[in-house]
C-alpha cells in the first residue's frame, strides 16, 4: 500500500513528525512511503477556491470571525488552516483517481505499527479507529466506542458509531471519518468523494468523507496512532 505522509515542507517540526513517521513504516511489511508537502498557505491565499459548501462545517468556522470580533485572528487563522486542509485532502483525491490506484493518507506525526496485509477496500478504510477517541483526539468523550476483540481484518462502522453529521446541509445525519490522520480511500471511493464536491461544495475535510458519499470500514487492529505517553503500554487504547 502507498501511503503518503503529509507535512509542511516549511516548518522544521512538521517535517521532523514526517521523517519519523516514515521510519516507522519502513520498520512494517507491505507498505511503500513517500513525504509529501500540503498545500502552502502562500499557495491557497493565492489560488482562491470558490466551491466551498455553503452550508458546511467551514462556513460555520468563517461565521465565527464576525460572531467574535475580540478573537478575530484565532478564528480566521482556524478558518484558513481548515481551508488549507480541506484542499490538501481535495489534491489527495484526485491522485488516487488519476493514478487509479488505492493509497492511504498519513499525518506527519503518526505512528505505524501494523503491516499492511493486502486487506480489502471497499471506498475508504480508518486505519487508527483503536485510537480514534483516545487522547490527543478531539473525541475523548467517546472512548466507550472504541472496537475491541474483533476479528483480524476490515470491519464496516456499526450503527452504535456516534460520529453523526448534525449541519443542515445535504450530509445531516450521515456518519463521518473518525478523523483524518491516517485513511486509505480506493478510486472509486475517491472518485465518489469528489463527485459530491462537484454536486454540494468542498467542506471540512472530516465531514466530506461521510456514509452520503462512500462506505466506511476500519482496520483491526489498527495500523496507526499517535505516538504519545499518554496511551496504555499493552495496546494503546483505553479501556472502559
């Protein structure tokens, strides 16, 4: 499997995270790496894109600079950094399809510690669903989710997933990407997701991979995670 590790060729630290996540993959079987540069924001201040969903999860961040005017410049940073996101995972689709080729998207900072088996891919695969809701993530509050005991292997999101879109827009009530870090889309999974760009507007890059659009599975065990004292020495996940 071909996973991309993406950074900011332009920040030391990123690019640090990078070459470490790199190591890690070349230590596991099956996977071929390469370092690949997000979009520069110099780049996506000047290449304005315009199709972005009117009534999706970055509208709402770009609402919050005039909601709060004594936080202007926390929230347009926000809002620019999740723009800049979203495009980065935009490009990232439209390799896979150009290259007809199923690849996977991997943070700089991730950790690998799974060889990839030639496992079966239906549109997009989590590949750290174990860590998902463990700390650092935004989803702590959902560490009771976390899959345990399942088979070796690829398993679709049960219906107990608690990651459900709750916008007004065309994706309300689809389930999302349990984040972006580490993710494995197939063409026809990409090709999917770009077509709902065209339909409905590119939006948060968590909230565009969603049921709506493609199916979602995850890897047991997981592949990834971040590498951090703060999980359990056994496995890496919380347990309940």
């Amino acid at each position: 499997m071909i996973a991309l590790i993406y950074h900011d060729p332009s920040d030391s630290e990123s690019v640090l995270k990078a070459e470490k996540t790199q190591l890690s993959i070349q230590k596991k079987q099956g996977w071929e790496s390469a370092l690949t540069p997000k979009m520069s924001r110099d780049y996506h201040m000047q290449s304005q894109f315009k199709n972005w969903m009117p009534d999706g999860k970055i509208k709402s961040h770009e609402n919050k600079i005039e909601k709060y005017p004594e936080e202007e410049a926390y929230f347009y940073r926000s809002f620019i950094n999740y723009q800049i996101e979203a495009r980065t995972h935009l490009l990232f689709w439209q390799r896979v399809v150009s290259t007809k080729k199923p690849m996977a998207f991997i943070e700089a900072g991730m950790h690998c510690y799974g060889d990839w088996e030639g496992h079966k891919v239906h549109d997009c695969l989590m590949l750290n669903f174990q860590h998902a809701f463990d700390y650092p993530t935004q989803y702590e509050k959902y560490y009771m989710y976390t899959p345990k005991n399942r088979e070796r292997g690829t398993h679709r999101i049960e219906e107990r997933y608690p990651l459900k879109n709750s916008n007004e827009n065309v994706y309300k009530g689809s389930r999302m990407i349990a984040g972006i870090d580490s993710y494995v889309i197939t063409p026809r999974g990409a090709k999917k997701l770009l077509e709902g760009v065209n339909k409905y507007g590119l939006d948060q890059a968590s909230h565009n991979i969603n049921t709506n659009l493609v199916d979602i599975d995850y890897l047991f065990p997981s592949a990834f995670r971040y590498d951090t004292p703060d999980l359990l020495i056994n496995d890496g996940t919380r347990l309940p």
